[in-house]
C-alpha cells in the first residue's frame, strides 16, 4: 500500500528529499517518485494493482497516520464519510469526526470537537454537544 500527500510536490533541489542524481532520475519530487515506483511495479507484474491513497498535505507522518486511508488499512475502520456531513448545511453531524473526510469540516451548529478517547482503540475528534 502506497500513502502520498497531495502537496508532497516540492522539488528535491529545494530540500525535500533527496538530491543525488539516481534520486532524480526516478522523478523530481517525493509524490511523482511514489507514483513513477508503482507504475513501473505494474510495469514488471501486469497481474498487481497497487492499493493507493493521496491525503491532503504534504510530507508528514502526522497527516498520513490521522488520514482517512491509514484508518482504514490499519485499523480496518469503516471509511464511508458520506454519513459524517450534512450535504445539505455542509457541516459535521454529531458523534462523527469533523476531519474523517481528509479536511476539517466544521461542527454544526450547537456541536464542539471534543478530543479523546471515543471507542476502544485511539483518541480521534468528535463533534458532540456544546452544552454538556
């Protein structure tokens, strides 16, 4: 499985990553070395296709770890966030988490954030009652 940020585009050159001459020669940046190594894996193995996901943001642990993929591949959670947002006022629904969808989406209206340890497994962000 292939984990990638979206902004993870910064040239080597610039300091985000390596600049050897064998490093570039795979790609100029982290996401097109990534994206390049899977396409020739396919490339030597026509029978694989690659598991992949692009979180929002660049090149940090934090975000890949609390992405929406990561979720779902280690802990084997469900990833359906079209239950967590209101379509229609465009805001998190109560007891969901306001970052599920890869980006903070706003508790509605009378809801707060809560961090903590919600469930067994891992302390993650709520929207619950304000006024509790």
């Amino acid at each position: 499985r292939f984990l990638f940020g979206s902004r993870d585009t910064t040239h080597c050159d610039v300091g985000a990553g390596s600049s050897l001459c064998e490093a570039k020669l795979t790609g100029k940046n982290r996401l097109q070395r990534g994206l390049n190594f899977m396409g020739y894996l396919q490339h030597q193995f026509p029978d694989y296709q690659p598991v992949w996901g692009v979180y929002n943001g660049g090149h940090s642990a934090w975000l890949a770890y609390t992405s929406v993929y990561f979720t779902a591949w280690a802990l084997e959670a469900d990833v359906d966030h079209d239950k967590d947002v209101d379509p229609d006022r465009g805001c998190t629904l109560e007891d969901r988490d306001p970052y599920a969808t890869g980006d903070r989406v706003e508790c509605c209206e009378g809801l707060a954030s809560i961090l903590g340890l919600h469930g067994k497994s891992r302390h993650h962000y709520l929207c619950k009652n304000a006024t509790l």
